[in-house]
C-alpha cells in the first residue's frame, strides 16, 4: 500500500472509533461523522505536538503499568485539549476524559484486530 493509502485508511478508522465511542456515551461526545474526521486530525496533530514537547523535555515513557497509565492520561489531556478546539466534540471531564481515552483504545486495538484479518494493516 502506498503511505497515503495508508494514511487515509488510518485516519478513517481513527475516525470511525471516535465517533463509536461518541455514540457510547463514554465520556466523549461527537456530533457527526465528519466532526470525528476533524477531531481525528485535530487529535493526531495535538498528539505529535506533545509527544515532541515531551521528547524536547527529555521525558520517555517507559513500558508496563506505569507507561501505560502515563500513556493514558496523556491521552485523556489530549482529548481534554482537542475539545476546546472542536465545536463538534465536547468531553465531559477529566474522568470522562480517561474513560473515553480507555474506549478509543480498546475500540482501536478490536478494529485493527479485525482489519488485520482482510490483511488491511493500519
């Protein structure tokens, strides 16, 4: 697959759990179809600013337990940050924050499973 395939295909299912997870009642709220479009990318691009802003810090977030409830509560920060940016979105708190961040990756981790079965990597 080419790299913008790829992308694409990323995008619209990073899109497609935002808006699963919308309907949930999860913590997370998202109007339409196309707000998850933009709340996709809105989130990938908050992600990689903070990821890098991490790395400038010189902070690594290590494996196991520890790493994954950092990982996480990153990942509830930047829904947390992504909502003031996004009219269609609206998260309820923090723990509705954490919740949601929990939901999206767990959702994320089934659809990938799935499409990796019609040799769809994402």
């Amino acid at each position: 697959m080419s790299i913008l395939f790829s992308f694409l295909i990323a995008l619209l299912v990073s899109a497609l759990v935002i808006y699963i997870v919308g309907r949930l009642n999860l913590g997370l709220t998202v109007d339409s179809y196309g707000s998850a479009i933009i709340a996709a990318i809105v989130i990938a691009i908050v992600t990689a600013v903070v990821n890098w802003l991490l790395g400038l810090l010189g902070l690594t977030i290590g494996g196991g337990w520890l790493g994954a409830i950092v990982l996480l509560v990153v990942a509830a920060i930047i829904l947390m940050i992504s909502d003031r940016f996004l009219p269609g979105m609206k998260v309820s708190g923090f723990v509705g924050a954490i919740v949601a961040a929990v939901a999206i990756a767990v959702v994320s981790w089934l659809l990938a499973w799935v499409l990796g079965f019609f040799g769809i990597a994402i």
